[in-house]
C-alpha cells in the first residue's frame, strides 16, 4: 500500500504495537488479541484491528495473533527489520546524552557519526565516538549513504542545519532543536521538545 494511503496517526501507533508486542514475547507468550492489546496500550480493540487492516491480515478471529509473526510483519512494514546508520549533529549536553543511549540499535538504528562545530569539541570523544568538524559532514553522508539524523543543536542554528541536510538529501531528521523545522514535504521530522511536554502537563498541576 502507497504510504500515503495511510493515515499518520496510524504509522505513529505502530511502534507502539511492535513494542507491546516484544514485551509479550518477552513475558513467554506466544499469541495475543487486539483485546489483550487493547487493554495494555488503552486503545480500543476495534482500533487496533482497524489499524493492521490498512496492512493486510495478520489474525484469524477466535485464535488472536501469533506475536512473532506480528512482530516480524510490523518490522518489516516499518523498514526496522535492517540497521539504519545515524548521524548526530550536536554534542552539547543533549548530544552526550543521545550517544550514550543503548537503545537506538536493538530497535533498528545505529550512530555512527557525532558532529559539532565548535573547537573544543572537535576531537573528543564521547561514548565510542571521536567528535569530527561539521565541515566533514556533507562527504561522510554521501560516503556513507546516511538517510537519517538526529539534530540537537542550538535554537539560532536549527533551521541553516536543517537547510544543509536538505541539501544533502537526508531523508529522516530527529529534531531535538526548539524551532519547528522548515523543510521540503517529502523529508520526515519527527520534534521531540521535553519543555513543550512540560508545559502541556503543567496545565493539570
């Protein structure tokens, strides 16, 4: 299916799924329903079955869902079943943090690259990464074939980054950045702003 037949807010619920799915399996179980689904995530089962149909069918009813199969078959309809290498740019403090998570590669992607441009910076390193001049970025992406970055650089510079990536063909940007990106429609942003959750919270306090 053309992926955009599908709605956005459905491909946002998949990892969801895939990640309640890999804690079943972790609990040794081996078939689940979108009821059971449902109950864990507090979405409707009717929702969740609406959700996979956009991608085939993947249960029969009365027998539920083999997890495995599942799994397999959202990884795959979420090109997570490979390894995409990430460059971040940006090694502030957020940018420490970031490569240091483990999480990145058990779920499909790997860092591979940290950039910064300021001098003190350049030449350390951080976790297993040697800090390298962002002057080096445009041939290390098209060297290394790099689809996705993850941007956590200063506000004031966010959007000149940005506009270099476009340039550079980047398909995908994790932007940890506050201002909203202006980028071309077919290069995906995804604004992940701790703050903005916050203050969204704050409202109930």
């Amino acid at each position: 299916m053309p992926t955009d037949a599908v709605p956005e807010i459905v491909l946002e619920r998949l990892p969801i799924y895939l990640r309640t799915l890999e804690l079943l399996a972790r609990e040794g179980k081996a078939i689940t329903s979108s009821h059971e689904l449902g109950e864990r995530l507090g979405f409707s089962s009717a929702q969740i079955r609406k959700d996979l149909s956009y991608f085939g069918e993947f249960g029969k009813q009365g027998t539920g869902y083999n997890i495995e199969f599942l799994r397999a078959q959202l990884k795959q309809i979420l090109h997570v079943d490979r390894v995409w290498d990430m460059a971040l740019i940006g090694a502030g403090d957020l940018g420490h943090a970031l490569a240091h998570y483990r999480g990145f590669e058990p779920k499909g992607f790997r860092l591979v690259a940290i950039f910064d441009n300021a001098p003190h910076k350049i030449g350390a390193r951080i976790a297993h990464h040697i800090v390298q001049n962002v002057t080096a970025l445009p041939q290390f992406i098209r060297e290394q074939n790099i689809r996705v970055v993850i941007l956590a650089v200063p506000a004031q510079v966010a959007q000149s980054v940005a506009a270099q990536l476009v340039e550079l063909d980047i398909a995908a940007i994790l932007n940890y950045a506050p201002p909203t990106l202006n980028v071309p429609p077919h290069i995906r942003v995804y604004n992940i702003d701790p703050v903005v959750g916050l203050q969204s919270m704050a409202y109930y306090l």
